[in-house]
C-alpha cells in the first residue's frame, strides 16, 4: 500500500490522462449519470456546466456526487471512483482558468452568466492503476 501523499500524487496523474468521466448525482431517490469533461486541482476536480441545468438543481437538493474516469481510450488506462461533495461556484479566476472554444457552443465566453463550475471536493478514491491492486484515499 501506498502512503497519503504518493497515492493523491499517483491519482493526480491518472487524471492528468483523463480528459471525460461519468458524472453521477442524485435525482429524487436514484442516480442520474451523464459525461462531461473532467478538470481537476490535484484530487479535487471541476466540471464546467450551464447553471440552469437539471444537475444543478439536484446538487442543491443532495451535493453528494460520485464520479468514475479511467480505462479511457489513449489513457493511462488506470480507473479512478471517486466520492465527493459538489458545490457551483462562479469564481470568475477559475472560470476563466478552465475556459476553452468548444464552450462557445453553449457560452457566449467565460463572463457568461449562465457558465457555472462544480467544484467537487474528494472524500474517498478509490484508484487502481492499470494492472494494478485497488488503493483506497480518504480524506
């Protein structure tokens, strides 16, 4: 087993390979998937969404999320799950930080008011590196 620090430096990087994951939260009683493009900040990821979408008015009922990457085509081939809790902020210096053209299809560009970004703060990984055995980070 890996210590704390190796294993959230071994995450990152799995992350670095991974540029989509299956976003999951909560609708009502059940889960609710989609893809989105994956950011991240270390452990902690970010996902670039429309405020006025149905995932954000489910993080406001239940802000726990779950997220899986990995095994992705041209990828490190490793998989990360990830449990976390999702808040939406529209800090302007990391809007404009994640920022990039293919946005424009549903922005106008990053001082849209409608451009939103789930911040999702990790509390358990689970990580298994491509051949690998599963390694467990909490928080």
């Amino acid at each position: 087993m890996m210590d704390h620090t190796t294993l959230e430096k071994k995450i990152a990087e799995a992350l670095n390979h991974n540029k989509f994951c299956s976003f999951a939260t909560v609708e009502g009683n059940k889960p609710k998937v989609r893809y989105m493009a994956l950011f991240h900040d270390g452990v902690n990821l970010h996902l670039a969404t429309d405020r006025k979408t149905h995932k954000v008015e489910e993080l406001e009922e239940n802000p726990n999320v779950y997220v899986l990457a990995g095994y992705e085509e041209g990828g490190s081939k490793d998989v990360i799950e990830l449990q976390g809790i999702a808040r939406v902020t529209k800090q302007e210096q990391l809007r404009n930080e994640l920022w990039n053209e293919d946005f424009k299809r549903w922005f106008s560009g990053p001082d849209d008011p409608d451009y939103v970004i789930l911040e999702i703060e990790a509390q358990r990984i689970e990580y298994t590196p491509h051949g690998g055995e599963l390694q467990v980070w909490e928080k």
